[in-house]
C-alpha cells in the first residue's frame, strides 16, 4: 500500500527530519503590494541590448515572480495587489486613483492563487486599457492618491490579529517627491495627513517597505519625503539605497531578496565557558525544497480524504490507545525501552550550543558534512527571558558574538561546539563568514554558519583491494590537466545559478493543470552541460591533448579490461548466463507456446531463458514474467 | 560460510602500560560485539590477549625452548640456555606439530607457558593468552570483554598476531577471503622478540605476504596517550615502524589515538559493506568519459528504530508477537463514516488553496525524467563554493580500480584541481529512472599514501530554490556600544587563539573521524544493562563521553587565564551565589551528568569551571589554593553568618602574603595581583577600605625588608592603588521609578508598575535579596540599565507574588 510519507512520519518522535526539514510558522504573513502606477512608471529607464524596460515592468515582474514562489512555498500567506495614480478606482472605501487587482473566487487580501497568477501575468497589456494611468496628485485637486493607497491598504490588512500575522505594505515607487508638483500650505497639509496615516497603519502594527526604484542618471532621493514616512533617521537613511549607477538587474535581484521576510528558526543559548553566553538566533538559509506535499483525493468525488491512523495489537486486535513502549531484540530477547527512558538516553547535553574549543579552518574537511547547514546571528533584540520565576537578561551577546567572529576570520579558525538538540546531539562546527556586498545588495549576510559534523560511526572507508603500488600521474598529465581546465572555466559560478530542473516541471505541470491549459509548457532544464561551449575548438583541443597524455593513442576500453584480466568474476558469470540463455532459448518454439497458452506450463527458469536472451527484466512472478514475454512477443 | 560473515579475532595487549585505558577498551569491544549481536548475529569473534603472565604450568618445562621452521624437510630445533644458544636439527617426523604451517620461511619462536594452540603445539608465544575461540558471537563474549584481565608482564604484539592468524587460517583455510580480519589494540611499548634469523622487519613482511595471501585484514589501534615518552629508546619507534611495515604490505590500517574519547572512535564497532551508488563514466565532454565508481564517503548511522510493543497478549500465552499493526484508513472529509478503498484514492498536490488530483500513471509520463549520467559542467575556484553550501552526505568518486588508466586520469585532475585551486561542478543522474539532477561540486583529495589512489570527493550543492537570501545588518552598522573595543578584541583573539582543540605537536582532539556518538554509545551500554537488569536506570555519561559535549576540562584550565579575562572584559559577571541556582533553572541538567555533588578528589582533572560550579553552590569555608579569587567571592558573599566577611579578608590577606613570601621570580605574582584586585574589590563593597589599605602599606614595607621590591614595582605597573575617599563614599538607595513588562506569562502580561529598587551593592545588605513592592516609590530618578537577575518572590498557584528580587549584578 502507498502511504503519504508525511503521514508515517508525523508523530515518530525520533524523526529527525521532521524537526529538522519542516518549519512551519505559527504566524502568516499578510502583503500589500502597493504598486505606483503613474505615467513616470512607464517612462523608459534603462536602454540596454534595445530592450527598454520601464519601472512599472520591473515592479509587476517582481510581484509576478513572488507570486510563483509563494503559492507554492507559502501558500497560506495572504497577498493583495493593490495600485496607486490610477484613472479607473476599485476599493471598499471608493477612493480615487486606488485600483485593488483581483480575479474571480478569492477576496481582495487572501491567498495566491492559479488565476491570480495568470491574469496577473498579463496585467502589463491590460493595465491602459482596464486600470489606466493617471498622476494623482496635482496642483488644484484636493485629491491625495498616496494618502488613499495608504489607507486602502490599512483597511486591507484590517484582517487577522497582529499577533498571528506578520502584515506589510510593500511600496514600489519611482517618485522620491510626491508632493513636489503642489506647494504653500496644501503641500504642508497633505504631508502631514500622509505621514499621519502612515503612522496610524504603523501603530497597528503593519511595517511599510519602500521599494525604491532610481535610474541610473537620476538617484532616488530618500530624504525629501519618504525617510520621514518609513521613520529613518540619520545613518539609517543615508544607508537605505545605495544605490546609484546600478543596472536594472541587479536592482530586480534586490527586490526579489526583500519579498523574503526572514524567519528565525530558533534561538539558542551559546555557552561559552565559565557562565559567559550568548543570545543567538538560528535561520534556515539553505534548505532543500520539495515539492508540496500530497493530500488523498477521493478519485470519484475529488473530495480531500482524512487519513486516520490506528495501532493494533497484532496478538488480540485491540486498538493501543497510550504510548507504547519499544524493543530491541538483544541476546534473544525483547528489551524493552519506555518512551521517557528513549528520550533519556538522547539528552546527553542540553537544547543549547556549548563551545568546546577553536581549530584551523584546514582541520574541516570535504568530507566532514551531513546535512544543510544554519546560520547563526546575535539576537539584537533585548528581551527578557522568562523561564519559569526567573527572569534572566543577556546583554552584551552581539558584542562577543562580533569580537568572536572578527577573531575567527582573522585567525582562519573555526569553533568546535555541541549542539544539545533534543532529538539529535551533535558536534557542530561554527564557521565565520564575513559580509559579502555587490552592487546587487548582501551576498552573504555576516556572521556562522553552524555545520553539523559526522560522528566516527557515520564515516565509510572504501577498502580497495588494491595493495599494489597505484599509478600516480607524472608532470605533464598533469600539465595538460591543468590547461583544460582553465578552458573550461566557470568564472562567475554561483552556488544557486541553476533552478531545479525536476522541481520547475513539478510547478510547471501543476500550474498547467490547476489552469486547465491544453499543453504542457516546457521547462529548460539549466543544468545541461553546456555543449557548444564544450565544441569550441580551443576546449576541444585541450581535451585531446590531455586524453592523449593520459589514455595514449588508439586507447580501447574493453582491450584494457581483457589485457588486465580485470573482468570480475560475476560479470564473465553473467556473460556465461546469457550466452547459455540465447542458446537454450532457441529450442523453444516461443510463438507457438504462446498462441497456445503453453507458456504457463513451462518453468520460470525456462521463461527467463527468453527473457535474458531478449535483454528483458527477469524480476517478478510468474504471471509476470508470461505477461512480459507475451507484450515482447506483441501478442 | 555465509556470504556477508565476518570472521574477526580481537588482539588485545592487557599488559601494563594499557592497564589505564584498558576501560575503553572493553568499552569498545564490547560494542562492537553488542552491534553484531544486533546486525550480524552471524559473525563469529575470537579473543586473545597478551601481555599476560599465565600460570598454567602446561609447557613450562619446555621455557627456554626455541623452535624454526624452515621450508621443507627440516625442523631446526634450537635451544636457549643462559649463558650459550645451541642448535639441533631434526628430521621431519618430530612428534609435535612444532610450527604452524601458514608461514612459509623460517622463523624463529620461543617457546613459553601460555596456553593458546600455538603454543601447546609447537610452544613459543608465551603472554599470548587467547580467552575466546572464534565463535558466533554470543552474551559470552560481550562479558568475557567487559573483564578482561589485567597483565603484569609485557606483550609482543607480533606474537599476537602470529596467534590470531594461526586461529583464523585453522578455523576457515584459504576461504571467506576478505572477511577475515584481525584487530590489535596495543600501546606498542614493549619490544619485539628479535627472531633468531633475519630482522623483524623480514619477518613482518613474511607475516604480511602471508596475510594478504590467505585475505587477511588488520586494523591497528595503537592508543597512545600525549606525554607518553620514549622508555625504551627507540622501541616504540622501531615498533611504528613495523606496523607501517603491515598497512604498507597487507590490507592493514593503523590509527594512533592519543585521548581514550578517540579511542571509544577510532576502532569501527559496526561493519557495513560499502556499496556503490553509481557505476560508469564521468564525461568531461562526449569525447572523454572516466570510468569511475561512486560510494558514500558519509552516511549517518541513525538511532535504531525500535519495534513498538504490545503488552495487550495475556502473559501465558507462549506464542504471542507483541507487535503492534499500524493501520491506515482513509475517510472522506464530508462523509467520516464512509471509507475510501486504497484503489479509489487518487493523489493530489496543492498549488494554492487548490488540490490538482494527478494519478501516478498521468504522473509518470509528464514528470522530468533525466538519462543516467555523470557530466562535468565546468571547473570554478575554489573560493567560488562557500562551505556552508554543501547540502547533504558525502560522496567519493575513486576511479575503477581495474582500468589503470582512469586511475591516471582522476590522479592528474585530482593533482591539477589542487594546484590551482579549482573544483569541478558536475550534473549526476545516478540511476536510471531518477526523478531528479543533483548538481554538486568535486573536490580534489589527493592521497599521501602509495597504495591509495587519488580521489574525489562529492558534496551537494543547493538549487536556486533552496537559498533564502534574508537580509541582516552589518556589523559596521552596529552602534558603538555592541562593537567591541580594542581590548576585548585582543582578549576574543587571544580566546580563539589559545583554547585550541588541535595544538601542534598533538592529536588533534575532537576530529569527527575519532569521535564516536556519545547517544549511540549510551543506548548500547544501556541495552547490555537492561539485558541483565530490565529495571536498569539510564546510565550517566561518563568522563570520556563527556568530553565530546562539554568543554574538556584539561584544556579550559590550560587556558584558564585567557579565559577569565575574556569573561572580565566582557563584563557578564554573574553574582556566584545566583548563578547556581539560575543555571539550575534556566537549563534543564542534561541527564547523568553529574556536576553536583561530585567529590573528585583529582583536582587536576577537574576543570575550573566545575570547580567554582561545584563549590559556589554554597559553603566555602576557606580560601584553596585553586582558585582564590573565586572562593574570596563566595565567601564574601555568605549571609549565614556576619564573621564570613572578615574570615575571608584575613583569609585572602595570608593568602596573598604566602604568594608574594614564596614566590619564585615572580612566578605567582600574576596570580597575588589577581587575589589583591578582588580583595581591593571586595573591601571597596564591604566598605571596609581600612583592612585594605592598612594591609597594602603594610604589604609595600614587607616586600622593602624582603628585597622584594619587583613586587611593588609590578603592582604600581598595573594601577593597584590604595582605595581612595570617593571611591569608599556609602552608597545610597538608588531608587527609581520603573515600568516594566516583562514578557508574556500564561496568557497575561505580567506588569510592574512604579517600583523601588535598592542597590544591592550595598553594605550590609549585598546580596540582600529585598522586595520591590509595587505600591512604594514614586517620582524617583531614572535608571541606567544595568545587568540584573531577578527573582519573584514566593510562587503561588503560578502567578508572582506582587513582590519580586531585583539584584543588581556589581560591575
């Protein structure tokens, strides 16, 4: 029987992937896109290759992008997308130039979904003629569109408690002054309401996020209105956007990285030594993403099923309804363990990180990983911890974790600690990594990277038989190694360059069908090897060269396995056996057994005869075997 | 002989040297025969020992008695006698057996009183003891290694040897080649009888050549601690030497472990036969493919999964299962009562609030379904691939052992990569029918040793899906007051630099290749307990175990002084008096630790931290020579009795006129400069600044009558002055007015209003816990934070007591 894999493993408390792989939230998050849509979106920014792309393209890519992503990551967040300077107006409040975006089956703020995406993916043709641009604000009308987004927006997020969901407007903006077309006391006044209102919304607990967007002859000045609206204040601002001279794609990578909301996965307590410890959170940034998980359909009805599952006692049938305790067959017996006495056994150290000493970064080998690694970060907040009647403050974490970190990468070493988890204790190494910023933003956030280490046990050694001496490759093989290799260079290679080919099509597919579209869409799998680039002549040439050097001319590989005498003993068995199969298999009329249903009287041995000979499967029962023949016979 | 059975004879040197890890060793041993009794009851397991002096009287007569073999016809005979060695020769028909037949060149043996087979048959071997014939392992066995005995004299672990190979070739002959393995544990200290003929040397390579001929393998664990010295004079060398001469000649491995916790990882207690996941080309174009085979290089041996058990079967019933049956029953959601037959269930994934049904046939033929292949996609700098990157286990490409070619060309890539610092970024599909690529980075390994060729290894690197790329603020925007200063800076290089796990010239200690689970090692020792006592309570970790999740006490109190400044400067002092009940609280003991209570009279094992852990947790009466500073605290800090104060100044001023009185250029005014900081410290708070000051004059004119006038100079160099007027001012009450939430509890927030808070600093009064009452105190100054421990008062039925302890912690 096939059972949903999620299912079996559900309340298996020595799991460990469970708590490892699954992070659910407790909270949601709630997102206004907030999309500027006056006609300076739509003026041509960047000029590059002839393609023109214009500001509003960049945002609604942006948004179409994220969109992908979280219906199939987060698909319980709640989006709403909402744009600004608009002629057509749709909102609750039936406020000018505000138009929410929405499609049939789904409220204005809810959850993503296929038809959503779809339409939204056209919106770029449809926006002139459905929507309509139109500036906002101007000199003469009282009409404030920034003001009414803001507050759509508010009412939007109305939904759900601030303590469950996590709400945010993101703004997208191409205007640093949106009051500078107005002046005297109206521009004062409408300042003022504006920040108020945004205030208001703040106080509610829902973040704004400016997404600036600046071309490169024109930066985008955050302090004439906007740092007053996001509450920046001196260093904070000057720091927000650095972002001039930038291209386009560096600045869409950049928005894409703030759709994100990071979320921490568990904080730890580091113990130093002698009482010193830090506050420190935990974040999953890399993480293998699976394809959603199944749910059982009803195939008649496609009503969801609810799976129930049931312990029995196989002696008595009797339904066990309290724990049960565990055996392990030892000295013929059963031992048995209690669940308490199992998870006993597995504390050997407490949920925390404990430091047990400092190495060079050359002790860390390729070999030593397991699993995705954590990053670790001070927990800049400071919170009271509250355990039981004690009330216990850390300050000073991000302090030592700083010196700490400077130290490490300044003396190349790494920290060696253990990680007491309940489930799964183990040694840990506490890798520095010190910031990484491009044009595009962070590369690589400072701080650790917690690398979980293998025990003894969980390292193999591949024993060869080999005793003699092995062959070694002199000078010039390796000379000729090395010229191929700087021909076949990736020079900018990074680690997330490739999107998963199986993953895509996954998405792909399910999109299709949940639209209900005719054809599979077709998904590039990025992983190909680049086989142009492998033809080119000067790659070519050093591939020659080096098979030369090493495999000499007119190299054959069978040649080489027949003059060594290295053929193993069970593939010349295995040779024997079909050779003996083709030959035995021509004293058998096949067709005519079949055409007779003679085929079942024969024996399996004798079936397989025609299977081996005919290179077909040789597994499975007898009825499978017949029916295979018959199906290679085409009858 | 089953196809996957092992034959294993354990060598184990009991003389003295090993007696203080022989523990471990029966530890170790007893593991590996407890995991075969789990996963391969099959296997059969002999024991021998040496190093033991064996009464039994058996061939006493013949001590003294040498006998060679030589190929052929003849048997030499030789005599030793004090004084003279004397040959005879004989002919074939000697009526004992005198040599074992596997080794092919002569040899020469001694004969002795043991009673293992060689020696009955042919004498020599004495010490060789064996305590187990090979056998299918059984509860015997693991007990017969849990007491090995202890031997007086030394051991000759080539004797061993010879002993083990005679008892494997004897039981199995030529067969089960390959699964017949020898295990020595030996310190290798004491020196190998030199044969009568030709070199040891020589007759380690015979005793190799004919151990790779009948497929024998050995691993050596050679357990040697960090100060074990040379005795011999060069035998230990010569020893390594020809144990070298074994892993260089034969299938042999040899490991040196220094601490006993490496020991518990260096000898593999469970056998898995390693299997290939890919076989076939590694195609660096169409034109150039490299046969390679793929195995796991590491692969997690996971908790064992138990079986759950019913206890519903009534107790005479003989043939009851105890098993429990998990059933699964799938209801539709609308109707709960109607169950859905497996075969009418049809699979749904959701893409939003929708559920998209998709069959597995319908599946199958959309789904990506990529060819078996291995493919480079180019070579990139090492720099490129951050190590936090890698995904999963480890893989290892080693080239086809029998296409000498693909050895050459995965040895020079391997070379190249290493020289430029490249790695290779490859596409694999390992099997045919695989629903997805994995793409990961070859990282060259290139092997030190002649008959190991070079390799890669495999790690997993992540999708463009898998990497969240969140946001975090730099350091450098950090405000000043979390950055740390130049000092502590030094002080955190200092700590990372001098609490070092892999300190020259030693075993690196903690190596992931040594060190063995510390849960795994639990359950199995708590198995073989529960097998005699099924009531058995969870043994505690013991100190071997413990290193590996605690910081090993050895080296925090090598680098204590590194440490304790780190702590100085960073300022989190925590109150001693608090901080055992607070870590008692905040951290759940981890079970079978046993910090508390423990009485360890070897103090030099016993780290500092347990230390002040174990006596902060109260009643220190005197000032030790451990650690001054910390018992002058804790005794400054005692309220059963008004006297404590004075006891510890008087106590700490002896202490420190014994330092300066004995010290030995100036070896310990490091730590009387240390003592008379807390002490200066200590009267500051007590507001006792005459004892101090009387005592520091007084302190100046012994050293000017002692000629110990460095000492004054030192402490005038590091700013030990008398305590002046300002700094000896009473403190007052600082009151303050305070709003505080702390957090939420149960459901409600636990809310304190205007509060009075008293110095605890204070005289008289330190660590004077005083209630806060909400109702006091109103209009008072503001309060610059401080650290603080704080404590509700009384617990009632869960909620706090309206008073709650403040505890200001002393900068």
């Amino acid at each position: 029987m096939e059972l949903d894999p999620d299912d079996i493993f559900r309340d298996e408390d020595d799991d460990p992937e469970n708590e490892f792989y699954q992070e659910r939230e407790a909270s949601k998050e709630m997102v206004v896109y907030l999309v500027d849509g006056s006609p300076k979106m739509f003026s041509a920014t960047a000029l590059q290759e002839n393609q023109e792309e214009t500001h509003f393209h960049v945002a609604v890519s942006c948004i179409a992008q994220s969109l992908k992503t979280q219906i199939i990551n987060r698909s319980y967040d709640e989006v709403a997308i909402c744009f600004f300077n608009t002629r057509e107006k749709k909102n609750l409040q039936d406020l000018n130039c505000v138009y929410v975006f929405n499609v049939a089956e789904r409220d204005d703020l809810d959850r993503p979904t296929a038809r959503l995406i779809k339409d939204f993916d056209c919106i770029e043709e449809s926006f002139t003629k459905e929507i309509g641009s139109q500036c906002g604000i101007l000199s003469g009308s009282r009409d404030n569109s920034l003001y009414n987004a803001l507050w759509v927006a508010q009412a939007l997020l109305r939904k759900g408690s601030a303590k469950t969901a996590d709400k945010r407007i993101l703004l997208f903006t191409n205007e640093d002054d949106p009051f500078g077309s107005i002046k005297g006391v109206v521009k004062i006044d409408m300042t003022r309401t504006t920040l108020q209102r945004a205030k208001d919304a703040q106080d509610l607990g829902i973040s704004i996020e400016l997404l600036p967007l600046s071309r490169p002859d024109e930066e985008f000045n955050i302090s004439l209105f906007y740092s007053d609206l996001l509450g920046l204040e001196g260093d904070d601002a000057s720091q927000f956007l650095p972002l001039a001279g930038e291209r386009l794609e560096d600045m869409k990578d950049q928005l894409r990285k703030c759709m994100l909301k990071k979320r921490k996965v568990r904080r730890v307590t580091f113990s130093i030594a002698n009482g010193i410890s830090l506050e420190l959170n935990t974040y999953a940034l890399v993480r293998p993403t699976l394809p959603g998980t199944i749910t059982w359909l009803d195939s008649v009805t496609n009503v969801p099923l609810q799976s129930e599952r049931s312990f029995l006692c196989a002696d008595t049938g009797a339904l066990i309804q309290e724990p049960a305790k565990r055996v392990q067959s030892y000295k013929n017996e059963d031992i048995k363990f209690s669940v308490e006495e199992l998870s006993e056994i597995k504390r050997v150290s407490t949920g925390h990180l404990r430091l047990l000493g400092f190495k060079p970064l050359s002790c860390l080998k390729d070999y030593h990983n397991l699993r995705p690694s954590t990053f670790l970060f001070p927990s800049d907040e400071v919170v009271l911890l509250l355990l039981a009647f004690l009330l216990l403050e850390v300050v000073g974490s991000t302090c030592i974790f700083i010196a700490l970190h400077r130290s490490m990468l300044r003396l190349n070493r790494y920290a060696v600690a253990f990680y007491g988890s309940a489930t799964h204790p183990q040694l840990v190494a506490l890798v520095a990594q010190d910031e990484m910023v491009t044009a595009s933003g962070q590369v690589e956030p400072p701080g650790m990277h917690m690398i979980y280490l293998p025990y003894s046990d969980d390292i193999r050694h591949i024993h060869t038989d080999e005793n003699n001496e092995t062959p070694r490759a002199n000078d010039d093989q390796i000379r000729k190694a090395t010229a191929l290799m700087r021909r076949v260079d990736l020079k900018d290679f990074s680690v997330c360059q490739f999107s998963n080919p199986a993953l895509q099509r996954h998405y792909a597919v399910l999109q299709a069908l949940a639209l209900d579209e005719d054809e599979m869409p077709e998904v590039k799998d990025e992983t190909a090897p680049d086989e142009e680039g492998m033809a080119r002549t000067g790659v070519v040439n050093a591939l020659e060269e080096f098979k030369l050097s090493v495999y000499g001319e007119n190299y054959d590989e069978d040649k080489e396995f027949e003059t060594n005498g290295k053929v193993s003993e069970a593939s010349r068995k295995r040779k024997a056996i079909a050779e003996n199969a083709v030959k035995e298999c021509t004293n058998y009329d096949w067709s005519d057994l079949a055409d007779n249903g003679k085929l079942k009287d024969l024996t399996t041995v004798e079936l397989k005869y025609y299977l081996t000979a005919h290179g077909l499967p040789v597994a499975g029962r007898k009825e499978a075997l017949i029916n295979r023949i018959l199906a290679h016979l085409g009858k | 002989m089953a196809r996957n059975k092992e034959a294993l004879v354990l060598l184990l040197d009991v003389s003295p040297s090993m007696h203080n890890i022989l523990q471990e060793v029966e530890k170790v041993c007893s593991m590996l025969v407890q995991k075969k009794l789990i996963y391969s009851k099959y296997d059969e397991v002999g024991v021998v020992v040496f190093g033991t002096e064996d009464s039994s009287p058996l061939l006493a007569s013949l001590w003294g008695l040498s006998v060679a073999w030589s190929v052929g016809i003849s048997f030499v005979f030789i005599c030793q006698l004090p004084g003279g060695v004397k040959f005879f020769a004989n002919e074939k028909k000697n009526p004992c057996h005198p040599f074992p037949e596997f080794l092919k060149h002569p040899l020469l043996l001694k004969i002795s009183d043991t009673n293992n087979e060689l020696t009955t048959e042919v004498g020599g071997y004495e010490h060789v003891n064996v305590l187990q014939q090979i056998r299918v392992v059984d509860k015997d066995t693991v007990e017969a290694l849990q007491q090995l005995p202890r031997g007086t004299v030394s051991g000759d672990f080539l004797d061993a040897i010879v002993v083990g190979m005679d008892m494997l070739i004897k039981k199995f002959g030529p067969t089960n080649k390959g699964k017949k393995r020898l295990c020595l544990v030996t310190k290798a200290h004491c020196p190998v009888k030199a044969p009568y003929e030709g070199t040891e040397e020589d007759q380690v390579n015979t005793i190799a050549a004919q151990m790779l001929a009948q497929g024998i393998k050995m691993d050596c664990i050679v357990p040697r601690g960090k100060q074990t010295v040379d005795e011999n004079g060069g035998v230990m060398e010569e020893n390594d030497h020809l144990l070298g001469v074994f892993s260089k000649k034969s299938s042999s491995k040899v490991v040196y472990a220094e601490s006993p916790t490496s020991l518990l990882g260096a000898l593999r207690t469970r056998r898995i036969s390693p299997v290939t996941i890919y076989r076939g080309d590694l195609e660096i174009s169409s034109a150039l493919k490299i046969k390679v085979w793929v195995y796991k290089k590491t692969a997690e041996e996971k908790f064992p999964t138990l079986k759950k058990y019913s206890d519903k079967a009534p107790p005479t019933d003989k043939f009851a299962t105890h098993e429990i049956k998990v059933d699964y029953e799938y209801k539709s959601v609308e109707e709960p009562s109607r169950i859905v037959p497996p075969e009418q269930r049809i699979k749904g994934y959701r893409y939003g609030p929708q559920v998209v049904p998709i069959s597995s046939a319908e599946w199958d033929a959309v789904k990506f379904k990529p060819e078996k292949s291995v493919k480079l996609l180019g070579f990139t700098d090492v720099s490129n691939i951050m190590r936090h990157y890698y995904m999963k286990d480890v893989s290892i490409f080693i080239a086809d052992p029998g296409n000498k070619k693909a050895i050459l060309a995965v040895s020079a890539l391997a070379r190249a990569m290493k020289e430029m610092k490249k790695v290779a970024i490859l596409r694999c599909v390992w099997r045919q029918g695989q629903g997805n690529v994995v793409v990961g980075v070859l990282t060259p390994n290139v092997s030190d040793k002649d008959n190991t060729p070079d390799s890669f290894y495999f790690n997993v690197l992540p999708f463009a899906e898998d990497v969240r790329e969140f946001q975090f603020p730099s350091f450098s925007n950090f405000p000043m007051s979390r950055q740390p200063n130049e000092e502590q800076q030094e002080a955190a290089d200092n700590l990372v630099k001098m609490f070092d796990l892999a300190p020259t010239g030693r075993e690196e200690a903690l190596q992931p290749d040594f060190t063995p689970n510390p849960v795994l090692e639990r359950f199995y020792r708590h198995l073989e307990l529960k097998s005699k006592h099924p009531d058995a309570p969870v043994p505690p970790l013991d100190d071997t175990l413990k290193k590996i999740t605690q910081p090993d006490p050895e080296i925090l109190s090598e680098c204590k002084s590194v440490v304790d400044e780190f702590r100085r400067l960073f300022e989190l002092k925590e109150n001693p008096k608090l901080k055992k009940s607070a870590k008692r609280l905040l951290r759940d003991k981890p079970s079978g630790s046993d910090e508390e209570g423990e009485g360890s009279g070897n103090a030099n094992d016993v780290g500092a931290v347990k230390y002040i852990e174990n006596k902060s947790a109260g009643n220190i009466d005197k000032i030790g020579d451990l650690t001054p500073v910390q018992d002058f605290e804790v005794m400054m800090s005692r309220r059963d009795s008004p006297e404590w104060v004075n006891k510890a100044i008087k106590d700490m001023k002896n202490k420190i006129f014994d330092m300066v009185e004995n010290s030995c250029e100036g070896d310990t005014y490091q730590k009387a400069l240390e003592c008379l900081v807390s002490l200066r410290k200590g009267c500051i708070l007590e507001q006792e600044p005459k004892q101090f000051n009387d005592f520091l004059r007084h302190l100046y004119k012994f050293c000017q009558e002692k000629d110990l006038n460095n000492f004054c100079e030192f402490l005038a160099s590091k700013g030990v002055s008398l305590i002046t007027k300002t700094e000896a001012v009473d403190r007052k009450i600082v009151g303050f007015h305070w709003c505080f939430y702390c957090g939420n509890m149960g459901n409600s927030l636990v809310n304190i209003l205007p509060t009075k808070v008293y110095d605890m600093t204070l005289p008289t009064k330190v660590y004077d816990m005083t209630v806060m009452n909400p109702m006091i105190a109103s209009g008072l100054r503001s309060f610059e934070l401080k650290q603080f421990l704080m404590f509700g008062g009384q617990m009632n039925n869960g909620d706090l007591d309206p008073g709650l302890n403040l505890l200001l912690i002393p900068k």
